[in-house]
C-alpha cells in the first residue's frame, strides 16, 4: 500500500513539475510559424513579396519606363479591404507591400492620403515657425502614377472539427492618370484545420 | 476510520453552494445599485470565486456585454473575442472532464454556451464595431456569425440555431458595406429565421426586408415569404433616399436567470422513467414519461429517482420597452427584435429530455455505487454504520446540482429603431418605459453629428 502511495505521490510532482511556467524560444523571423490556421505574419510576408514581384515583372512596367524615359514609375498604396472572416491587421500587410516594393529599386512610392495630411500639417507648422533656411516648401510633393488597391477575401468550408480556409487576395495596379488598370494580380491560399473531438 | 474521514471530505467538498446562484446574488446588487463599471470591476475581483475556471467562457462574456454597456468598445471586442476563442477551444472535450461529470453534476464539465448566447456574442460585437464606426470590422464578425451558425446547424440540424435579429444585423452591415445583394439575401433569411422563432416577424423588419428586395427586383421572393404584402414602405424607402438614418438600440430589463426544479419519480434500467415536477409558473403538478436507457449493474428493479433540473425563473425588471423621439418629434416605439426569454425558454426545451436523460442515469450509477460503498464499508458497529450510512446517501444527494450556468447580462429583450435623418446635427430623447407605461429613465443624445451617408448608433442599455 505505501509503495503504491509512493508512485502515486512521485506521478502527481511530475505532473505538478512539468506544468506551468512559461517558455519563450526565438525563431527565426522568416520561419514559418502556423499555430491557430488563422492568416498570419508568414502569409502576409510571402503574399506581398510574391504579388509585388509578380506586378513588377509584368510587359506594363517596360512600357512605362519607356514612356517615361527611363524613370522609374512612382506607387502610391490606396485602400486594401479586409472583406475575410477574420480581423487582419491590414496596415501589417500593406507595410510588407511597401517594403517589397521599395526594395524592388523598381518603383518609387509615396506616402499614403492618410500620411500626406499628416505631412502637410507638418508643413503648415513649419511655415509659421521653422527657421527659413529650414523651412520646407509646399507644393513640391510628387505626384503618384500609379495606385495599388486590393481586398483580402477569405471562403470556409467546415464539417465537425475540420475546416478548409481559403483565402484570395486580389490586388489590381490603376494608372491615376488615364484609371486604367495596368496590372491585375491574385494570389490564393489554402489551409487545412483539424481539430481533435477529445482529449485526456 | 480511515474510510469515515475520507467520506466526510467528500462530503464537506461537494456540499458547497452553487456557483450560479452565488455569482447571481453577488452581482445582481452591485449592477443594480452602482452600475456597470462598478459591476465590471466586481467580476474581475472575484472572477475565481464567481466563475472559476469551468466558466471561462462566461466570465469573458459577462465582461464583454457589461463593457458594450458602458460604451467601452474596444473592451467588449477583446473580452467577447476571447469568448469566442474560449468556444472554439472547447470543441475539444476532455475525457477527464467527462467522467467527472458523470460522478459529480454538469457543473464539473466546461461550460460551452448556450447557441443563443453565442450569436448574441456575434450581434453585440457587430454592434460594437458599427458604434466604432468600422464597417470592415462588422463585415468580420458578420462572416465569423455566418460560421458560427453552419457550425450550430451540423452539430444539430433539428434545434434552432438561427436568429432573426443577428440576420436583420448582417444586412444593416450588407447595407452599410454597399452589397446590395448580399443585404437583400440577409433579410430574407432574417424573416425566415422569426417565422421559425416565437417571437413573431417586427414590422419594420418587414418594411425593410421588402424595399430592399423590391429594389432589387426579387419580388418572386416577397411572396415566396407567403406573408401579407406591405403597398408601401415610407420609412425603409426615406432610409434608402435620403442616405443616412440614427438607430436606436435599446435593451431593456433583465433577461431571465435559472433557477433549480425538482424532479422525481421512478426509473427502470433499459424500460421507462416516469417523472413529474411541480411547474413553478403555474404551481401544477406535471408528469411525463421518458424512454430509459439501459444502465450497467441497475438490472431490472425499479429505482426511486430524484434531482433537480435548470428552470427559467423570471428576473423582475422595471423597463419593458422604449419610446424615440426623434429632434422633439412626435415620440415613437422601438419594436421588439430579439426575445431572450423567449430564446432560453426555447434551448431548455431543446435540451431537456437529453439533460434528463443524463442526470437520471448519473444518479442511477450513483446510487448503484453508493449502495456497494454501504456494504463494503460496514464495520459491524451498528450506531457507526448507521451514521456513515447516513453520511454516504447525503453526500450522494449533495453531489447532485442543477447547471444553472447562463450569461448574466443579457437583456430582457433587444428594441430597435431605424430613424431617417438629413445630414446634420441631431438629437434623440429615448424613454425608458415600465410595463404599466410609467416613465423608468430618460436617456438624452444631443448633438448628434450626422454625416452624408452615415448610420449612427445609438445604444441605450436599460438593464433594470
């Protein structure tokens, strides 16, 4: 009966021993990392990266430089919609594009309508009180030829503890000028979830 | 001796109050006396005491409707999406859990939600995001509700899983969001959804439904809803004109709480159980027979059954609806849209015969054990027997409690009102109404900023 008692007692410690706590491991920041199946960091990354190179490669981005002499086309990011099933940090996603783009060398981009009013606040602000060597200018911002707009749609398919999530994310490029749309580009994902029924 | 010491442990363990009961006496006062934000900070002080963590789901939930009250949004979205992680997560049951439930009660088992309480999750966080103004953020929680109710509908097609004011929610945001089809598509399913409900299709409901299929030229499925056909629709078409509108949201009074019912009558292994119960409403006796599943070790004889049951006990609440008035306007009533009596009067009856079933077999299986405890335990000393036997049949009966668990919060029912406005500077005056027509509360809103195309929510909760 006390041996009994013993492994008993030794059984509950461990248990007791190996719960709790928290673990924290640095990974990688470019490792895959899929925990809930929910859209995440590895999946904006790959998205941006891959649609922006795809935009970049396509016959309009040659035509333009020749149109332009050479210069490079300036971007500016307009609205991308989160129209899932799940509440994506969209500013995440658009960053990833502006630093895929940026460090592309093929395209200039500027500041978003939401950052220009901000800049121009700035500007206002200076021109009543920075020194005039320092005071910059207004009216001297370049003009964007190119907006890139999107929405990230999301479709589910689930029975019992198993789920299939896909989502799209569908970008299109419009030549502000002209409205014409130069590029139209998607790029889809699927995911398979499974729950388990039961656990110990 | 030894073994008497561990009974009465046991005993001492299991006699303890019911958490339900004692979390609603808790908190009932405090929300009544000192209000929401007094109320939210009671739950987080006493969140082991009053919920623990078998009611992770509800603590999260009871904090995140309290903070929707208190017109802290971005609170209420995190509290209820981390119900709703709470739900997900308990998709996987816990054998362990299981097996002590069936020893003990329910109230060993994590609680899982009623369906109910789940897509008023869904219309409070799509109501959160619209008095934030995000439409993308409602558009969100509309998909995940759409989710959440196919999910209800394969785990069990035959109960209702649906509901008419979460519906009548998806084509507001559908509306807001410009998808005209998919708005139009929401109110049909809406009206489907109060033709299978109790409470009966509001006519505003109705009025909007119609104009925005009218609109869209579905007219074939105006009359496929087979329901008397509107010749106009003044307010829905003003809604639609002039662009903008101020609605009204309105909670008023408490929803029901549970209460514990007794039950008793007799039981044979793999024959019938016969029951009655003395209906707490109506104070008449009510019997009904019960197909009973076989049990292992009960063989033929009858057992002797009795165990209590959750009941709907009516909360006495002092608002029953509202009167608008609209920029000193004549005053109008907000209809009912959503009936949370009605909706837990509707899962206990979905659940009944299944929670009966399991609790009479668990005291069945209780009382076989118990009886093999008395026999094997016995000392010979007749008084000792006599108490320890005395000690096991109450620790038994003690083991057995009713799961009282539901959210505490709720409303006794949801009002709403859509009001056409001009773009502009506005302002409402809500009447908080007791049933006899009494004024309870007067709730003003002055100077409300209308912008072109906008819709404007105004959330008044009366929960008294």
């Amino acid at each position: 009966m006390s041996k009994i008692l013993t492994i008993c007692l030794c059984a509950c410690l461990m248990v007791l021993v190996g719960c709790g706590g928290k673990k924290v491991t640095r990974i990688d920041e470019n490792s895959v990392t899929d925990l809930s199946g929910a859209w995440n960091d590895t999946d904006s990354r790959l998205v941006a990266d891959e649609m922006i190179t795809d935009c970049l490669n396509r016959p309009w981005y040659q035509n333009m430089i020749q149109q332009k002499n050479g210069i490079v086309p300036t971007v500016v990011i307009g609205k991308i919609r989160n129209k899932s099933h799940e509440h994506i940090n969209v500013e995440t996603f658009v960053k990833d594009m502006e630093r895929a783009l940026i460090n592309s060398g093929k395209a200039d981009f500027v500041a978003n309508a939401e950052e220009r009013a901000e800049l121009r606040n700035e500007l206002a602000s200076q021109a009543g009180n920075a020194t005039e060597e320092t005071r910059k200018d207004a009216g001297q911002e370049i003009g964007a030829d190119l907006m890139l707009t999107g929405t990230l749609n999301s479709i589910i398919d689930q029975e019992g503890g198993e789920q299939v999530i896909y989502y799209q994310v569908d970008l299109e490029l419009t030549d502000i000028q002209s409205h014409k749309k130069v590029w139209v580009g998607d790029k889809k994902i699927k995911k398979f979830v499974s729950k388990d029924s039961v656990k110990m | 001796m030894k073994k008497f010491l561990l009974l009465l442990a046991a005993i001492l363990l299991t006699s303890c109050a019911n958490k339900s009961m004692t979390r609603y006496e808790t908190l009932s006062p405090t929300l009544e006396k000192k209000g929401f934000e007094a109320t939210i900070a009671e739950v987080k002080k006493q969140k082991d005491d009053l919920y623990g963590s078998n009611s992770e789901f509800l603590y999260y939930y009871d904090l995140g409707v309290l903070h929707h009250y208190n017109r802290n949004f971005d609170e209420s979205i995190k509290n209820l999406a981390q119900a709703e992680k709470v739900y997900e997560d308990l998709y996987t049951k816990s054998v362990t859990n299981e097996a002590a439930a069936v020893l003990t009660n329910d109230n060993t088992r994590p609680y899982r939600a009623r369906p109910f309480e789940l897509l008023t999750l869904y219309q409070f966080q799509i109501l959160n995001y619209l008095a934030k103004m995000d439409i993308d953020g409602a558009l969100v929680e509309v998909k995940r509700s759409q989710i959440a109710m196919n999910a209800l509908y394969q785990k069990d097609k035959d109960k209702v899983n649906d509901n008419g004011f979460l519906r009548y929610l998806q084509a507001l945001v559908y509306e807001l969001d410009g998808d005209e089809d998919e708005a139009a598509i929401a109110y049909i399913k809406a009206i489907k959804a109060y033709d299978e409900g109790k409470m009966g299709l509001p006519k505003e409901v109705f009025e909007f439904a119609t104009e925005s299929l009218r609109r869209m030229e579905r007219e074939d499925d105006i009359r496929a809803l087979k329901k008397p056909e509107l010749a106009s629709t003044p307010k829905a078409t003003a809604v639609h004109d002039m662009g903008q509108e101020i609605i009204v949201i309105g909670y008023a009074g408490h929803s029901p709480i549970l209460g514990e019912m007794y039950l008793s009558g007799t039981f044979v292994s793999a024959g019938a159980m016969n029951l009655y119960y003395k209906d707490g409403e109506t104070g008449n006796r009510v019997s009904f027979t019960l197909v009973a599943p076989p049990v292992p070790g009960a063989g033929s004889g009858t057992f002797h059954i009795g165990f209590a049951l959750p009941e709907v006990r009516k909360h006495h609440s002092r608002v029953d609806h509202f009167e608008v008035s609209l920029d000193n306007k004549p005053r109008v009533r907000p209809e009912k849209v959503m009936a949370v009596d009605q909706e837990l009067r509707q899962n206990m009856d979905d659940e009944r015969n299944t929670v009966i079933t399991r609790t009479a077999v668990r005291v069945i299986l209780r009382t076989i054990a118990a009886q093999k405890a008395k026999s094997a335990t016995n000392t010979g000393n007749g008084i000792l027997d006599l108490l320890k036997n005395i000690f096991i049949d109450v620790g038994q009966s003690q083991l057995e409690q009713a799961d009282l668990r539901v959210g505490l919060f709720l409303p006794g029912s949801f009002n709403m009102t859509r009001l056409p406005v001009e773009p502009g500077s506005h302002s409402v005056s809500v009447a908080a109404m007791g049933g006899s027509g009494g004024t309870v509360g007067v709730y003003s809103f002055d100077k409300i900023a209308v912008r072109k195309g906008q819709k404007v929510i105004l959330i008044v909760p009366a929960i008294k």
